[in-house]
C-alpha cells in the first residue's frame, strides 16, 4: 500500500436515504455499526474502516449540504460504493445477508483469482460492492501478484 498523503486523514462518504432507521437497519444486518457520537434523527455515522465513514443522511439533511439537486439512485448512478471483507467466503455471507435484508442483486459474482466480489442495490438503490483481495494482490498489485503466481506453478 502506498503511504497516504496526510496521515490520520479521514474520509466521510455521505449519501442520502429515504428512511434513516429503514438504512440502519439494513446496514446492520451486514455487520455495520454506528457511533453515537455523531449519530441523531436525520444522520448516523457508520464507521467502515479506521479512518472511513459513510454517512447515512436523511434526504432533507442531505438537500442542506447539497449545492446540486439530488439524484434518484434507483435511476442514475450516483457513485458506487466498495468495501473489503476478510475472505472470499465473508463476501457471499455479506451479500447473502444484503439480499435477505431487502437489497436486491446488482449483478453476479465476480472472480479473478485474486480478487472476488459480489454487487448489491442497498434499500435506496445505492449500488455497493463486497469484495475480497488476496493480501499478497493487494500489496504487490494486481499484474505482478498474477506474474508471480504463475511463475511459482512453472518449473524453472
């Protein structure tokens, strides 16, 4: 991984929701929590990695931020959303249990050997990805980790 440029930076993604308590529902029957601290009736703040954040924002709360009319998700895409799991198996569990939350399935699985993900609409229509990336990918780079899997399965 590279060295980011301001370290201890934080990323807070905020998207709008129909129905805050509907969302959070939803995001924690796939493991997600929320911190208090910055969590009310019209926002709640789901950590997603240790400096990352999605914000969960009503949509009149969003309107107050937004300088652009908003988007319908279920109609144009707005951005999409990815996060990691720690196995090729967690990342079936999570879809799994975003379908039987209420999610409905974006398309099929998608393997490249060292990458795996699945795809996802969240209750909104906000597309999400789950995936999982082979550590040893993640930190060489797709292309060199491939090269380096083939040469080891090659007779020198």
């Amino acid at each position: 991984m590279t060295t980011p440029a301001h370290p201890g930076r934080m990323l807070f993604v905020n998207i709008p929701v129909a129905d805050l308590e509907r969302s959070k529902a939803f995001f924690a029957e796939l493991g997600f929590g929320f911190n208090p601290n910055f969590t009310d009736k019209t926002a709640a703040c789901m950590p997603v990695g240790e400096h990352a954040f999605v914000m969960l924002l009503s949509r009149e709360k969003f309107a107050e931020f937004a300088k652009l009319p908003m988007a319908d998700p279920t109609t144009h895409t707005l951005a999409l959303y990815c996060f990691s799991v720690s196995s090729r198996d967690q990342v079936d569990v999570v879809s799994a249990a975003a379908l039987a939350a209420g999610g409905s399935e974006a398309d099929g699985a998608e393997d490249y050997g060292f990458m795996y993900s699945r795809s996802f609409f969240d209750l909104d229509g906000h597309g999400w990805q789950v995936m999982w990336m082979d550590p040893a990918a993640a930190e060489q780079g797709p292309e060199a980790f491939t090269a380096s899997t083939q040469d080891a399965g090659t007779p020198a």
